[in-house]
C-alpha cells in the first residue's frame, strides 16, 4: 500500500508540474484525480498555499507540499523548528519529511542539541566539508534524521516509524 501511495505521490508531482499555473482548482482536483484514483479515495488540492492532501481507501492521509510545521503525532516527538523558512513538508501518520532553507548554523546546532535530548537510541553523527548529519531512535519505535548543508543553509529533517 505504501509502494502504491508514493507512486501516486511521484505521478502527481508529474502532473502538478505539467498543469497550467493558471488552472482552476477545479481543473487540477480533476486531473489529479484521473491519474491517481485507483489507490486514492479522495484528493485536495489548494492551489493558493500549493499543499495536496490525498486520502487511501483506509482512511490514510498523506500531506504535500505544506510550508506549514506538520501537525500529526509523530511530528510532535521532535520540536517545532521555528528559525528560517519551511520550504516543502510531506507528512503522514508514518512520517514526515520537513525542508527548511535559510538556516544558520547556530540554529541549526542549538536545534540538533533539543532533538537529542528524545533522540539518542543508536545514533550516528557525522561532519563531512560542511554536511552534518545526525540520525537516531527514540526508544519508543521512531527514527529521526536531521541533514544540515551549512553552505546552503538548508536543513532536512526526516521522522520515520522504523519497521517490525
């Protein structure tokens, strides 16, 4: 189900991408909907703050394209990022993936010191010509993995469920 619901993910990136600027909202959902509904019950698109939420035939739903800090459980296990600017979150009740752009890197090593203190089970850090990466679990099932480009001042926060 999951191979199925980013495969619908990566096909609607597709489509987005071909879809007029212009395009009503209507025209979009529309479109959307030809190419993924299959394996999705219901998809909405805002055109206005770009974000697409697509719902499985369980009741699953998927959030893309947010510029929003993710709202779902597994998201609150880690502290909100409030520094810089939230560029793309897609996020689920079994992930979240958080692009942020504009980060110094003070902030993002005060951050990295908040999300250990939860986040320290196995973990691995590393510092390659200015790339840090920090991954770890919490204990309780859930992985984190923070990436920070300190050229581009971009950072990467990924939170998984890890696998039975």
């Amino acid at each position: 189900m999951k191979k199925k619901l980013l495969w619908g993910l990566l096909i609607l990136s597709l489509i987005l991408s071909s879809v007029s600027c212009n395009s009503t909202q209507d025209e979009t959902e529309k479109t959307v909907r030809e190419e993924v509904a299959e394996d999705l019950q219901d998809v909405k698109v805002d055109n206005d703050s770009g974000e697409v939420t697509f719902t499985d035939k369980d009741g699953e739903k998927v959030v893309y394209g947010s510029t929003e800090w993710p709202k779902t459980d597994i998201a609150k296990t880690i502290p909100e990022f409030t520094k810089g600017t939230i560029m793309s979150v897609i996020s689920n009740k079994e992930g979240a993936l958080i692009d942020i752009d504009q980060v110094e890197e003070k902030d993002f090593q005060e951050y990295l010191e908040e999300v250990k203190k939860n986040y320290s089970e196995d973990a691995v850090e590393g510092n390659s010509d200015g790339i840090f990466t920090y991954s770890a679990g919490n204990g309780s099932g859930i992985l984190v993995l923070v990436n920070y480009d300190s050229e581009m001042g971009v950072m990467d926060i990924s939170l998984s469920k890890m696998m039975d």
